[in-house]
C-alpha cells in the first residue's frame, strides 16, 4: 500500500472514529417515555435529545436557541453533560417555569439534572444565568 493511501486511510478511520473533539457534543437521539421529554445541557450548547416535536438531536446555540415543542402534561428532563462551568436556567418572562439550582461542577453537592412539568399551554422562554446566550423555549401546545 502507498503512504498516499496510507495517510488516507488514517484521515478517514480517525475522522469516522470521531476522534477529536467534536465542533457540537453528540448524544444519540433516544425514546422518550410518553409526556417526557429530554434537554441535555452542555457547555455552550444544548441538545433536544428526545420527546420534543422538533427533530430528535437538534441544538441550540450560543447563535440560535433551541426550540423544543410539546404538549401540555409533559415533564421535561434537563441533564447536565460534561460540564465544566456553572450553569442555572431561568425563566426569562414565564413565572411559570421554575429555575433550576446552580449546577456546579466543582461543587460537592452536584445538581445532574432538574424536571419542570409543563401542564399549561403558553411559551417558555429561558436562559442560562451564567451564560447568557444559552437559550431556548419549551412550546407547550
């Protein structure tokens, strides 16, 4: 074999593998239980892994927050993935949705995730506290 195809064939294997990071964290989209659904909070990013109308695996960026649609009686997860900084999502016009507690990393009492039933139509916008770019809303339809 040539060190041209070589070389290829290492590109390839180490691009296919997925080693390096990753310009977005990745979990697998997933099944939700009914009236469930799943927001996973990374750093800078969060992620729509399953039970939300909107395509399994989607993200919100510091550029573009994330939507997540569902119907009225769902209980939606928020899980905190990897993360390196503090976060805490709050409402940022619904009393309605409750925050989380700060989940800090480096704190002996970890927050992983936090729950907010969401029994009532309306639009729930939040934030991150700590970075304020981080957002979304939860459509409940």
């Amino acid at each position: 074999m040539s060190r041209t195809y070589l070389l290829l064939f290492f590109v390839a294997y180490y691009t296919l593998s997925g080693c390096g990071k990753s310009a977005t964290p990745d979990l697998e989209p997933t099944t939700c239980a009914p009236n469930q659904a799943l927001v996973a909070v990374f750093d800078g990013v969060l992620q729509n892994v399953c039970g939300c109308q909107e395509t399994a695996g989607t993200y919100g960026t510091l550029d573009s927050p994330l939507t997540c649609t569902v119907s009225a009686g769902t209980r939606v997860s928020f899980y905190f993935f990897n993360t390196q900084l503090a976060h805490q999502l709050i409402s940022t016009e619904n009393t309605a949705f409750q925050g989380c507690p700060v989940a800090d990393p480096s704190s002996v009492a970890k927050i992983s995730s936090f729950e907010v039933l969401f029994g009532s139509s309306g639009n729930y916008r939040f934030q991150d506290a700590f970075i304020s770019n981080l957002r979304g809303q939860i459509i409940v339809q």
